[in-house]
C-alpha cells in the first residue's frame, strides 16, 4: 500500500504537494474520512486496526497505535492573545498517535510492570511516569518519542484559534472527557480511547481524559525560545516536564493552550498517560 499511499498524499491538498517515502513499521490504512489525513498502523505496537463500513477505524485492545500524518503548520494563537515563539516556528510534518497509547499496547511493549490505576485494556495508560514513557517508547519502535508542547497544541487545535477546538465556549461534552476523578476512584473516570468526537485533525480526547506527558521542560515564560522543526523549548534546567491536556475540570483547564501543568518526571500518578509522536524520516 505505499506506493498508493505516496502517490495519493503527494496530490492531496492537505498537504502541500508532500513527497514521502516508505516508512519503517508502519503500514498504510488510507486517509480518515472526516478529516482527510492519512492514517498508520504501528507494527510493532499491535495488529493494524481496520476500517469499518463506514470508513472509521474500529478499535480492538489487540491494535496497535495508529498515527495519523499532520501536515506542516504553526500553531494557531488563540483569539484574544499574543504569538509566543511556540506560535510562530513552523512545524514540519510529523506523525501523531490518533489516541492516547492504551493499557494494552503499553502491556505488550513495556518492561515496566507496575500497576495502572484503571486497567481495562483500551483505557489509556495511566499511573505512568516521564521515564517510563521514554524507556518504554524506546523499546516500542524506531523514532518514537513524546510529544512537544508545541507539537502538542498544533495536534489539539487542528487549525482553530478558539479556547477548545469545539469553539468559545467549554460546552465540549460531545468531544472531552473532563470529568475524572481517578484520586476518588470516580465511576466517572477514563473512557476508552476513541470514544468522544475527534477534532479536524481526526484526533480524539485532546481535552481531558488523562494528563499527557510532554517531552519539553515546563517553563512559565511563554517567550522562551523553540527549536526549528519541533518546536521543543529550550531546556533551562527546569526539572519540570509538561504535561497537557486538562481532565478533571470540568472544561475551566482543558483549553488548547491553557492545559498545561508540571509534574516532576518521576511521579506515577493515577491521571498521568501519553500520547505519542513519531518523526518522518527521509
């Protein structure tokens, strides 16, 4: 399916006339038919889920993760507010898990043999700290790594400027999962990936559901510098990780930029998951 997939991205408006090659572990499964980026199956993580009648993936605990192809952008700055630095490098294509990764791909790809704090196999990971999910990611494929802030938010906002991709108001019941309660143990706590809307990029629970760990350090100054390409800030000796997403809150923390925390890279808590990233490799 490469052959088709190369061809069909190098003429889709979506992505700028993109000319890819073949991609180590991943294997094609066609463009998403609502929003029109192409999706992957990662190998190594899972079976490749499969197309339903109606075009959209059908999501069983022994799939992999899928990723979806981003074109290259900015991120949106918000209605209202003042480009950042974050605003204003332009991302290159990259891919990016369609949904956080889920118990069970974290089970088949990791040493890591502690307990989640919801363990139902299509449940994203959660109780997972920032070293676990680098040593795990290392050990799940080629080129997979968390996640930006940057790469993060431009995944989120999917080309919207408003606070929630949904629109100016935090009435995103239809699309977030912002009622968790895992400190309580809640009834109410994660859903299973893929549940909810997914926004134009075609992605899912980008507003609550669980934390996400980022790659860069936490800094409170939005003028720190980025990477070209990227966009991961500069390190300043922090400690802090990022971590985005905004669950629990009843939508007040879940915004596209206003979702974001600090947590020191060791810390299991209960809430604490990942989304994943991979980079196009020439």
């Amino acid at each position: 399916g490469w052959e088709e997939a190369i061809d069909e991205i190098g003429r889709s408006g979506e992505y700028g006339g993109l000319r890819i090659t073949p991609q180590l572990e991943l294997v094609p499964l066609g463009p998403d038919p609502q929003s029109g980026l192409w999706e992957f199956a990662h190998v190594p993580t899972g079976e490749p889920a499969v197309r339903g009648s109606d075009g959209k993936l059908t999501l069983k605990p022994e799939n992999g993760i899928v990723f979806v192809l981003l074109p290259a952008g900015r991120v949106p700055v918000e209605d209202g507010k003042s480009a950042t630095p974050m605003n204003l490098v332009e991302l290159q294509p990259f891919f990016l898990s369609k949904n956080e990764m889920t118990v069970e791909q974290w089970r088949r790809t990791s040493r890591w043999s502690g307990d989640f704090g919801a363990e139902q196999p299509l449940l994203p990971a959660n109780g997972v700290s920032w070293y676990d999910c680098v040593e795990t990611l290392e050990r799940a494929g080629l080129f997979l790594r968390l996640p930006t802030e940057a790469q993060w938010e431009y995944g989120c906002r999917a080309g919207t400027t408003t606070p929630w991709w949904t629109g100016a108001t935090n009435d995103a019941r239809s699309a977030a999962n912002a009622l968790v309660d895992f400190i309580n143990h809640d009834q109410a706590g994660a859903e299973p990936v893929g549940r909810l809307g997914a926004n134009p990029f075609g992605l899912p629970h980008v507003h609550g559901n669980v934390w996400e760990w980022g790659r860069d350090e936490y800094v409170e100054d939005d003028d720190a510098p980025v990477r070209p390409d990227d966009g991961e800030r500069e390190a300043r000796g922090a400690g802090g990780r990022a971590v985005r997403d905004g669950l629990g809150f009843r939508g007040r923390h879940a915004r596209s930029s206003g979702s974001r925390d600090s947590y020191p890279p060791e810390v299991r808590f209960d809430y604490l998951g990942l989304r994943v990233v991979r980079s196009l490799t020439p």
